[in-house]
C-alpha cells in the first residue's frame, strides 16, 4: 500500500473517532424546517413575481437548469429577511459542546487543535463568545480574509485566514492551509443532506476545499439560523461543493 494511502486510511480512523465522540454527547438537536414553510416564506419576502415562479421549481423533484436560476433567486429572498432580522441569534452553546466533546480526541490523536471561524453579518448566525472564550483559553482560532471584504466582491478576494481571533486587511499575510480540526462556516442555508447555500461568490468553496486538501480529519459545520436549515434535497448540489458534516444553530447542532 502506499505512503497516500496510509495517509489516507488514518486520516479517516481519526475523523470516524471524532464523529463518533460527537454522537455519545446528549445534546438539542435542532429540527430542520419543513420545505412548504421555507419556501412559502421565501415567496412571501420575494418583490417580483418572476422571481416568485422561479423559487417554486425548487419543490420540483427532478433538477434541471432552472434550479441554478432558483439558487440565486432563493439567496436574494435570503438577504431580504435578513435585513428584516433584528434580533441577533447566538450559536456559542452549540459551538461550545462539539469543540470540548472533540478536545479529548485531538489531544489522543495529534491532531491540529486550531479552529476556523468567522465573524457574523447582520443576520448571520453569531459565534463571538465561542471565538472569544476560545482565544482566551490558548486554542488558536483562525478567521477568514473574507471578515474584512468591505465590498470587494467574493470572486475577486484571496483565499487566506489568519490566527488570532482578529481579521486580517486583504493582502496581509494570510494561510490557505491553516492547521484546524473544527471549521465553522457561515451559510445563507444548508439542508439534512450537508449541501450548503453560500453567498454566491465562491470564496468559502474555494477556501473548503483548500483546508480539506491540507487537514483531511477537519469536520466541517454549517452554522445558520434555525429556519435555514431545512430538508434534504431542496438545495441544488454542485459538483464543487463541500458538504457539510453537520450544522450548529441557535437551538443545537447535528451531525448530518
């Protein structure tokens, strides 16, 4: 056999570890929204009826072009009950529980125990207190360049993240590769399959896909509000995209 496979073979007995340590914790695990509901609400805030029609082809069971129609479609309904959100909802609790049900397991292992996270958008689900209990207990915590865009658009921002719970200006020195075992990623959606909703620009696919490459036992989990995350199927997948392996939310977190 050789040295990949190896390579290959122990990075997944350690993810099968840590999944496992996950699935002994007792935990709220958040119930997905009904398809009917999220769609109908995404209708209700949508201002053109085209768009109306085009979000409806998303309960069709048969994928087609149109659902690639139907995502950006679906992102700009997103965005407008984002802006009618005010109230800010708080994944930390949920963060909390998975990173110290994994600690005992990366510390057996030797694995990397740093961990990607973001700072929220208005709407987006906010994990402040988890990044800063978490710096503040020595664990290495990496934010993405994206944290600092200031309108530059996705597609043209560098992939990088930086250590120290802090955001870095575009073009400051940055790592594609960053040693984690726990990325949290910010979605517009994501549903029971781990097919994950971003913002459109590419950057997090891009950026996934870097960290998957240089850290094969990292998890990846989705962090929304409760009522984007909904059942399985609804979300066109990409062959590009980086399923999730579970989803935190104001109400808990699932392995999905």
């Amino acid at each position: 056999m050789s040295p990949y496979r190896n390579q290959s073979a122990a990075a997944q007995i350690a993810r099968d570890e840590m999944l496992h340590a996950l699935r002994r914790v007792s935990h709220t695990v958040p119930a997905p929204t009904p398809t009917q509901e999220f769609i109908d609400e995404a209708i209700r805030v949508s201002k053109e009826s085209s768009q109306i029609e085009i979000l409806r082809t998303l309960l069709e069971p048969i994928r087609t072009e149109k659902h690639k129609v139907a995502k950006r479609a679906l992102r700009t309904s997103l965005r407008e009950q984002r802006k009618a959100t005010h109230k800010r909802l708080d994944g930390s609790h949920a963060a909390t529980e998975i990173w110290n049900a994994l600690n005992p397991v990366l510390q057996k292992q030797d694995l990397p125990r740093g961990i990607a996270a973001y700072e929220a958008l208005p709407g987006e689900l906010s994990i402040s207190k988890f990044v800063a209990s978490s710096k503040a207990s020595g664990t290495e915590v990496w934010l993405p360049v994206v944290s600092s865009a200031k309108g530059m658009p996705l597609s043209e921002l560098p992939i990088g993240f930086v250590a120290g719970g802090q955001p870095t200006p575009a073009g400051s020195a940055t790592r594609i590769d960053p040693p984690v075992s726990l990325v949290l990623v910010p979605a517009m959606a994501v549903d029971e399959d781990g097919v994950r909703l971003g913002q459109g620009g590419g950057w997090y696919d891009r950026a996934l896909a870097a960290i998957k490459q240089a850290q094969p036992t990292a998890l990846f989990f989705a962090a929304v509000p409760q009522n984007t995350y909904v059942n399985r199927g609804l979300l066109p997948a990409e062959p590009h995209d980086i399923h999730m392996d579970g989803v935190i939310t104001e109400a808990g977190w699932t392995l999905l």
